[in-house]
C-alpha cells in the first residue's frame, strides 16, 4: 500500500477525532439531553410509541428520563442519542399530529436511537406504580400466597355475573329418582 498525503491527513484526523472522543469520558462531560424542552421531546416520542389517554403526562416524562439516561451511558450512546435527538427537533415531533408522528416513526425504525427508545419505554412505561393503579393491576402476588392461595383467588373485581337460573331447575335437583338420570334419549346413527 503507498501511503499518499491525503491517506495520511485522514488517517492523523480519524485518530485524533478518535482521541477527542475517548476523552469525553469524565466526570464532568457534557449530558445529552439536557435541556429543558429535551426530556419533553422524547416524552412525546415514547406517548407516540404506546399511546394511552389516560396516563398523565408525567408517567411519560419519568420514562423519558430513563430513556436519557441509558442514552448518555458511553460516548457511543451519546452520538447515537444526540443524532436521533437531533432529527425529532428538526421535525418538530411534539408538534406532529399523531398520524405524522407515526409516519416519522416508521421512517426511522431500524435505528439505534429508535431501538433504545421503543426498548426502554416498553419496560418502563409498564413497570411504572402509577400506571398500574390507572390499570388496576395490584402487583406481584408471590409475597401475598400467589395466584391460587393469595389475593387473587377472590373475584371482587369481576363485574356481578348475570346469571339466570332455569325454571325448572330445583324440581330436577328435588326429584332424586334415578330413572329420571338414566333417561336421555339416544340417538342412533345408520
């Protein structure tokens, strides 16, 4: 291989953009996401993802929060993070309809950043204790005895059946002759 001026200038900018970019990795390095109306973007992101009228915005805003801070955890993350950032500010996501919403979303679904949101937000947005109060699911029910032995085995949050008992219902029960069991009619086929 001949090393010409241009292979060499390359190659001493990668290795120095490589260098900068190793020591982004203190303690005092810049956040992605930091602003103010950041958080607010990717909260909009994760409603668009798994839309519920009934969550309050600030279940989304706590799952956004997470969703940020697996985005800043390593150098990689961050450039990935601050480029899919990047692209909903320039088409202004929250101000989307949510059918343009989708459309964008769709766009971009094999990326990274897609990938890390939409994987975050599907964890989160469930385990979050506020939303399993708006759905009505109680919890893990191994420290309460179970499913079968625990809280679970009453059924006071299932609606009153309706049920309508038959007419003749408690003549069958009364008449205990055994006639009237061996009865049914057999059907015969040719």
């Amino acid at each position: 291989m001949t090393i010409t001026r241009r292979n060499l200038l390359l190659g001493a900018a990668s290795t120095i953009a490589y260098l900068q970019l190793g020591t982004m990795q203190t303690k005092s390095d810049i956040k992605i996401a930091s602003k103010a109306g950041d958080q607010k973007m990717v909260a909009s992101m994760c409603r668009a993802l798994y839309p519920h009228k009934r969550f309050p915005e600030n279940i989304y805003m706590d799952v956004a929060a997470g969703a940020i801070k697996k985005g800043n955890a390593d150098t990689g993350s961050k450039i990935m993070f601050r480029a899919g950032l990047d692209g909903l500010q320039a088409k202004k996501f929250d101000k989307l309809s949510f059918r343009k919403q989708t459309k964008y979303l769709k766009s971009i679904e094999g990326s990274a950043f897609f990938g890390l949101i939409r994987g975050h937000t599907t964890v989160a947005l469930y385990d979050h204790k506020q939303v399993w109060k708006i759905l009505g699911y109680e919890g893990e029910s191994f420290s309460k005895g179970g499913y079968k032995d625990g809280q679970y085995n009453s059924l006071d949050w299932l609606p009153n059946p309706r049920i309508k008992e038959h007419p003749e219902l408690q003549a069958f029960l009364n008449d205990s002759s055994s006639v009237k069991y061996a009865s049914s009619k057999i059907i015969k086929s040719n």
